[in-house]
C-alpha cells in the first residue's frame, strides 16, 4: 500500500499533486489556456459538416429575434392600446416597415388576426423558447463531464429545433468520441517505463471524464462568440434605427458590459483553472484508490485488509467531494458578480426607458422592445466575459488530455515493414540505465540463434527480464545496440519488430471473455487447427475440455475462474498462437506440476527447431534442458553455456548459484 493510503485528510489537503506521478505540473497561465483552446479549435476541421450545419441552425435561430420586439410593440400600441401607426413616432427598422405597411389602416382585432397567423406559424417552424436534452448531470466534475457526451441543445424548439436537436447530439459525440479515442490509443502505446509508474485509475479517470469537455472547449469559443457578437449587431441595428435619436445613452451603457465583465472575471481565471485541476485530480485519486483495492481484491481479503481499504478509498472520495465544493463556491461567486452587473444595467434600463414613457417621449410599446434590445446587448457583453470563466473547467479536463497526447509514445510507422527473420538477434555492448538511476544492464554482447532454446538465468534483480524486454523494443539500450538480423532494432517500425517476437509476461493477463478470444487476440487470423495445436503444446487441451463450454467458456475477471497453472498455461498457448520467429516466456513453468512442465519444455524444444525460444527460468528442471544457458548477475552476462557444461567448472558462477538454489551439481 502506499504511503499516500495513510493520509489524513488534513495531510491530503496540501498534497497538491495528489498520487499523480507522471502528470506532476498541473499549472496553467492564461497564455497557455488561450493556447489549448486554439489547439482544440483545430478538431473541429474532423466534424467540419457536422459544425457547419450547427452553424446554419444557429443562424436560423436569430429570426425570431429580428421580429419579436416589433411584433410586441405592435400588440401593446396598435391591438391593445388602439393607438394608430404614426410616423411621428419613433420609427420601425427599415426591414420591418413592409409589415408596418400591411398593417396600416387595419382595425385592432384584424391586425391581432394576422398577428397570432405569424405567432402560430413561427411557433410550429421554431417553437417557443429553446430544446435541449441531456443525461442527469450529477454534481462532481466527472459525471458533468460524462453527461455532457450525449448532450445537445436548439435555441428552437419547433420543427427547425428538433432536426437542430440531432445535429448537436450527433457533433457532441463524433467530437468527444474522438478525442477519447484517440487518447485511448495514444495511452496504449505508453513506453513501459511510463506505464510502471502511472496509474489505471487515472487513465480510466482521464479516458471516460476528462476527454468529453473538447466539445464545450470548441463551442464556447466558436458558436458562443459568434452569435453573442451576432445578436449583439442585430440589436445593436435595431436600437440605432430607431432609438438612437431618442435614448443613445442606452446603446452606450449596455455595450459598457463588455469591457466591464472582461476586467472582473479574466483575473479571477486562473483561480478557477486551479481548484478546477484540484478537483480532477482528487477524483481521479479516487478512482484509482478503488481500482487498485479491486484489481487486488484477493490479497486485501486473504490479509484482513478490507476496513482499511475502505477507509482510503472514503478518505480519497471525501477529498474529492470537498475539492468541488470549492467548484461549486466558486460557481456561485462568479454567477453573483454576473448578476450583479445584469442587474444594474436592468435598472438603468428600466428608471430610464419608464421615465421617457411618461414625458411621453415613447410609448408603451417602445418600453416592451428596448427593455429586451438593451437586455440582449447587455447580457451579450456579460455573457461573453463569463465565457472565459465559464470554460476554464473545460480548459482544465483537456490540458490533462493534451498532457498524455504530447508525451514521447510508442509510434509506429504508417507503412509496416514485412520482417522475415532469418537469423536472429545479438546484442553489442548494451547497457541501460533506468530514469530513476538504477543500472539495469552493462555491456551485454550476446548472439541468439533461430533454432536456439536458450534460458536466461540468475537471482533476482540480475537483468533477466531487462535484457528480455530489449528485444521486442519495450525498453530502448541506453548504450550500445539490440540488432535484429544484423539491423539496429532502432531503425525498424514497431508493430514490425513485434509482430516477429511474442512475449508471454509472468503475470497472467487474461481478458474477461471466452477462451477462444483470449487466444485470438494474439492472432485473429488463427484457424481452429492453430488454436488447438497450441493448447496441445501448452498442455492446456485436457483442463479446457472439462470446461462446460469448451474453447467458448468465458473466464471471469483475470481470468480468475482458473487456477493459476491452468492462466499459465492459456498464456503460453496464446503465445504459440501468434506463431512469430522470436518468442519469449517469462517463468513458463513456475506454475506447473513436474509432469506438464516435461510436456511444456519438450513442445518448446520442437518449436524451437524454426524459432528462437528464449525462457527466463529459475527452476532447474526447466533450465537445464535449453540449448543455451545465459547466467546473468548484477545485469553483467557472467557465463555462457551449457548445463553440464558450466556444472563441470568448479567455480563457476552458474555453478555456485545452483547450489544455492539446492541443486544437485551430479543431477539437476
């Protein structure tokens, strides 16, 4: 367990990097969140027509708004005041003046008549007020963002609104989809050394919740500022076509709400990018507190363990409810200082709108259409500047995104090499260092053959497993070169060099479905013969025909249904499936009974007649039968040699490390 289990919750509150050990510098300035928003401006290019027709609903949605004020005043002055169209009178807007006209002379029920045909029919084409869906958001910044995937909005809700609806949902998810995607596929192709030290539960954290506020990134600095800017010209249009003369104080204090919200909430940013980043990463510290207990369920069980478990994993969570709640203050705070400033220019407007009204300067129509053209430019200005307050969560969650996006991977090339190994692999003077310091490896010079059984041997700690991972490149050399056939490893695509070597790891990685997929997904071109031939091979035939179903039994979770020698097994199966000319198993035998392991090694001995096996063994019975033996200790290549080969020198260290291990020198 680690030390970051035994936290108090008081010591977790200045643990600003939480359990996070790759993704260690969080901090953002503005330069740097105006910079990922350009960047996530760029994926909109992948759903261009998705955002285009987003775009033309949107422009669409702005005709209500020219007709609205208008057709109010109409009903207030002309239908129920009775008053007749004077031309004396503050003007209409010049695009409206031909309805002006059509109505010229009629009585007030005739001109209501006409009045509610145009209400009717805007109400079926556009609706009254906007449409939106969305999944229940939660409170916490991970469902939010989860719920925002399948979200969708119309600024209608008629005809026009419904078809609307779709599009959004459909950009949503094409745009989140993606860039989880490709997050997932960035994150698969960690380099190991990355992999040993991040975490499960925060790939899963960053995959599922940090990935699906790209949308809102692009749409607030997109769609957001263009109509706010749009509405804000088209009222602005009205305003000056008929009340500049009359009130121009007005047009002036409502566009004085742009630059004022933009001086109150651009400082307060970089506050809310931090407690936003707070709150993900103490979710996400949750998330891997629980992952971790229950990937390693069994062990907290067999060691009494459980209380304690669920107690780090209740620390981590209240942590992380009381991280947004400093959100969710802070939320509150910004819609104050918004509604402040909506409130004093709501004022301003009113005293002075009412005021003219009663000098007789404007009718009551008029005060209907300037209260809401005043309140469209004014909340525009507002509204524009909590968009930057407003997107710093979203700035936040893709940071974290952008973070694994731009690390060093595992990249393969576009076009793969076809590899036909015909000799095999050497080593000249290799050596590597871990990022931590310690020295895994030095001056390795090794050749191994196709057609070669050999066993890398030695205590713990000696560099077996090092040197084994050299070759299908999850490890690069710090010094000198892994060759393949003569070819520096380095020069050579990935997926390439991997689809010549299979690596069966210790552990038993085993996915939760059936037997048979387990096996294909080393090779899904494998034909029923292939796959039985390996189970024979891998002595895993005679257990997996007890099975209820066969090949199609699904395993459980690891692979948990089966007993340990029986995963094993699987697992060297599967790597016989892949059939590639390189194929290297991590302690094949630990597992099994005397009598499979005889079966195991002799089938490896036969695959090695076309392959280089390469097995990294302690147990004698399984060593003593390779070709080769490479004895490693403190990551040096010691000895060379056979069994009764390096057993014959009295000081040998293969011979010395034998007989710690309990060997009968004469036997073994």
């Amino acid at each position: 367990m680690s030390d970051a289990a035994l936290d108090t919750p008081s010591e977790s509150r200045s643990r600003e990097r939480f359990d996070d050990r790759v993704d260690i510098n969080p901090k953002i300035t503005n330069r740097e969140a105006f910079r990922i928003v350009g960047r996530s401006l760029g994926y909109l290019a992948r759903v261009k027509g998705l955002f285009a027709a987003k775009v033309a609903f949107s422009l669409i949605a702005l005709i209500p708004g020219l007709i609205a004020p208008w057709t109010g005043k109409i009903l207030i002055d002309q239908v129920i005041l009775k008053k007749p169209f004077n031309d004396a009178e503050v003007p209409f807007p010049p695009y409206f003046q031909p309805v002006v006209d059509f109505l010229r002379g009629m009585a007030p029920m005739e001109i209501m008549l006409y009045l509610t045909a145009l209400f009717a029919g805007l109400l079926v084409v556009y609706g009254r007020g906007g449409l939106g869906i969305s999944l229940e958001p939660g409170r916490d910044s991970a469902t939010i963002s989860e719920g925002k995937i399948s979200a969708g909005g119309s600024g209608m809700s008629g005809l026009l609104g419904a078809i609307e609806l779709l599009v959004d949902i459909r950009l949503n998810q094409r745009l989140a989809n993606g860039f989880r995607t490709l997050l997932f596929r960035r994150l698969s192709r960690l380099p190991m050394k990355t992999i040993d030290d991040h975490r499960i539960g925060d790939s899963v954290y960053r995959v599922m919740y940090d990935a699906p506020d790209l949308p809102s990134v692009c749409f607030s600095f997109t769609l957001a500022p263009l109509f706010t800017v749009i509405g804000t010209l088209i009222a602005l249009y009205q305003m000056g076509a008929t009340y500049s003369t009359v009130a121009p104080e007005l047009i002036w204090v409502s566009l004085a709400m742009f630059p004022i919200a933009l001086l109150v909430t651009i400082p307060l940013s970089a506050f809310v990018r931090r407690i936003q980043q707070a709150s993900r990463a103490a979710g996400t510290a949750t998330t891997n507190a629980i992952e971790e207990s229950m990937s390693n369920l069994h062990a907290v069980q067999s060691l009494g363990g459980m209380d304690r478990e669920a107690q780090r994993v209740e620390s981590r969570s209240r942590e992380s409810f009381r991280r947004f709640r400093h959100v969710v203050l802070t939320g509150i705070g910004v819609g104050f200082i918004g509604g402040a400033l909506g409130g004093a220019l709501s004022i301003f407007v009113m005293v002075t709108v009412a005021t003219s009204v009663i000098g007789g300067i404007m009718t009551p129509g008029d005060y209907y259409a300037l209260i809401g053209l005043a309140g469209t430019i004014g909340g525009a200005g507002v509204g524009l500047g909590m968009v930057w307050i407003g997107v710093q969560s979203e700035v936040a969650a893709v940071r974290r995104v952008f973070f694994f996006l731009d690390m060093e991977v595992e990249t393969p090339a576009t076009a793969h090499e076809r590899l036909a190994v015909r000799e095999g692999v050497s080593f000249e003077n290799v050596g590597l260092t871990y990022p931590n310091g310690h020295r895994a490896l030095a001056n390795v010079n090794l050749s191994l053959n196709l057609g070669e059984l050999v066993a890398f041997v030695g205590p713990t700690g000696a560099g077996k497993t090092s040197l084994a991972y050299l070759i299908p490149g999850f490890y690069r050399p710090t010094e000198g070169r892994v060759r393949l056939d003569g070819r520096d490893i380095a020069e050579i695509d990935l997926d390439s060099l991997r689809s010549q070597v299979s690596y069966v790891f210790q552990e038993h990685l085993l996915l939760n479905e059936s037997i048979r997929g387990n096996l294909k997904l080393a090779n899904p071109a494998a034909t029923e013969a292939d796959i039985r031939r390996a189970c024979d091979a891998a002595s895993a035939t005679e257990f997996i025909e007890r099975l209820p179903d066969g090949l199609d039994t699904r395993l459980g979770q690891s692979g948990d249904t089966l007993s340990v020698g029986q995963k094993q097994r699987l697992c060297i199966a599967r790597g016989l499936v892949r059939d590639t000319r390189i194929l290297i198993l991590d302690e094949p035998t630990a597992a099994l009974d005397p009598q499979t392991e005889n079966a195991l090694v002799n089938a490896l001995r036969q695959a090695a007649e076309g392959q280089l096996v390469i097995v990294i063994a302690h147990r004698l019975s399984t060593i003593r039968q390779a070709d080769r033996i490479v004895f490693l200790e403190e990551g040096a290549i010691r000895e060379v040699g056979t069994h009764d080969g390096m057993m014959a020198i009295p000081d040998s260290a293969y011979r010395r490390f034998v007989e710690l291990q309990g060997g009968d020198v004469g036997t073994v």
